[in-house]
C-alpha cells in the first residue's frame, strides 16, 4: 500500500541550496517511494542558540511502501551520503543535511527515536509555510490542517528563494 508522507529538508552549510536540491533528487530515485511534490526553497534564520548561517529549508510529499521505520532509515542514509555526521554535531547546530519526517499518512508514531508529526511543526514557520504552497489542507494529525495552523504562525525572517 502506497502511504503519503511529507519529507522537511534543511541545510545551512556547503552551499545549503545546492544540498537542498541535491536532497530532493535523492529522494526522488529512492526505492519504493515516488516524489509527488516539493515546495520553493526558503531562507531562514536558525534555531537555538548557536551562531550559524541562515538555513535554507524545503519540503516534499512522497508517496512510499516503505515503513515509517524504513523511510527514517532511508532518510539517515541519505544524510550520510551527503556528508552529515551527526556524531559530529552539535544540537541546534550547523546541517549540511537535515531530512525530516514530518507525517506519514494520519499516523501518529511515539518512539524514542521517531515521532510523527515531527514535534514541533505546529510551531515551525520554515515548515508550515513550505507546506501551505503545495498542500495547505493535509491534516497533521491531531492538530488540525497545515492552513489552519500556518494562520496562528509568525512568517517574519521566512524569504522564498527565487526558482
């Protein structure tokens, strides 16, 4: 059975656009999944308290076979052939390459090492406003559609990046 998942990609590092994009065609060529849709690019200032650049940020809808746990797998590989060290980084900090879960059909996952929706995405202005341009009625599960949630949110620091 084909599931809907949506997919946030982020990076800040080694020409964050290029990772971006670089992003998006992997997971078009991924197994068992087909990319049905990717949102503009947008800049946007980082979170945490560490000094870094910008992020440039994305997302995708997907179609796949693959499991939850699968697709985070999938993901993480991807991270890695793209140069992510994660034992190397610091929290809330600099990303060649971030992919993210964000939903996977109306499920909701509560593990330790996946959640799903991606905590916080209710709260995320380089998340909601991404996916308000390319599905603004999909429903995050137990919060309501990405419209009805974009419209509480603050877009100020969010730029789309010309195509």
């Amino acid at each position: 059975m084909w599931i809907p998942a949506g997919i946030g990609i982020g990076s800040n590092q080694a020409g964050p656009a290029g990772q971006v994009r670089i992003a998006l065609r992997a997971l078009a060529a991924l197994r068992e999944t087909r990319l049905i849709c990717a949102s503009s690019l947008y800049r946007n200032p980082p979170m945490g308290p560490i000094e870094q650049p910008d992020y440039v940020n994305a997302v995708a809808i997907v179609l796949t076979r693959l499991s939850a746990r699968e697709l985070l797998g999938h993901l993480q590989a991807l991270e890695v052939a793209q140069g992510r060290d994660r034992d190397a980084e610091a929290r809330w900090g600099p990303r060649r390459i971030d992919l993210d879960i964000l939903t996977y059909g109306h499920r909701r996952v509560d593990k330790s090492d996946l959640v799903i929706p991606h905590p916080g995405i209710s709260e995320r202005n380089f998340v909601l406003f991404p996916l308000l341009e390319i599905c603004p009625h999909l429903p995050i599960p137990g919060q309501g559609t990405v419209r009805q949630l974009a419209a509480g949110i603050d877009g100020t620091g969010l730029e789309k990046i010309p195509a």
